[in-house]
C-alpha cells in the first residue's frame, strides 16, 4: 500500500544567539568525538546545514558579541529585514496598480 502525503507546514523558529552558539560548541565537541553533523542535528532538532551555517558565521566574526554574529532575535539583519518588508510592500503595490488599472479601462470603455 502507498503511504498518503502528509501536508504539514512547518513554522518558521526562532533561535536566540545563545542557542546558537551553544549548538556549534556542542557540535564542535561532538565532532571531535566522530559523531556526524546529521546525527548532532537531530539531537538539537536543527538542519545539519543550519549548525554548519552557524558555525561559519561565528569564525568569520573571530570574538565579535553575538549580537553583532546573530542580529535580531535569531532572525536577519534589520537592514535584511527592512529590505524584504519594502520588497514585498512594493509587489502589493504594483498589483494593486494592475489592477486599478484595468479597472480604469473597463469603466472608461462602459462609459463610451
């Protein structure tokens, strides 16, 4: 018998800058005992892919403060943050103008 496919959306988590820098320390520790990212992943309930993306983060800052390594409450740079707000703000408003537009000729060509 085939299974039948499961829709569940997941929501988007939050992390705080502690969790993850605790998780790249714990997963440095890990490693060196030879235990694989997946595995260290599962354990944390995080992607393997997240805790490598942390961890590139965190060498790359040196001893930054973690509120300059992870900005925001885990999520991304307010300047990122503000960008995609204005992005999806000016999709609204170009459907919007589509719309009043068309909405325009029809009642110019009803007026006729």
């Amino acid at each position: 018998m085939a299974k039948a496919a499961k829709s569940i959306k997941r929501t988007r988590r939050i992390f705080s800058a502690e969790f993850k820098q605790e998780a790249v320390r714990r997963m440095a520790e890990r490693r060196a005992q030879g235990v694989s990212v997946q595995q260290i992943g599962r354990d944390l309930d995080v992607r393997p892919e997240m805790l490598r993306v942390w961890a590139r983060q965190l060498a790359a800052q040196g001893g930054a403060p973690l509120a300059d390594v992870f900005p925001g409450q885990g999520r991304l740079p307010s300047e990122q943050e503000e960008v995609r707000r204005l992005e999806r703000e000016v999709k609204r408003l170009a459907q919007e103008n589509t719309f009043l537009k068309s909405a325009a000729a029809y009642f110019a060509r009803e007026s006729r």
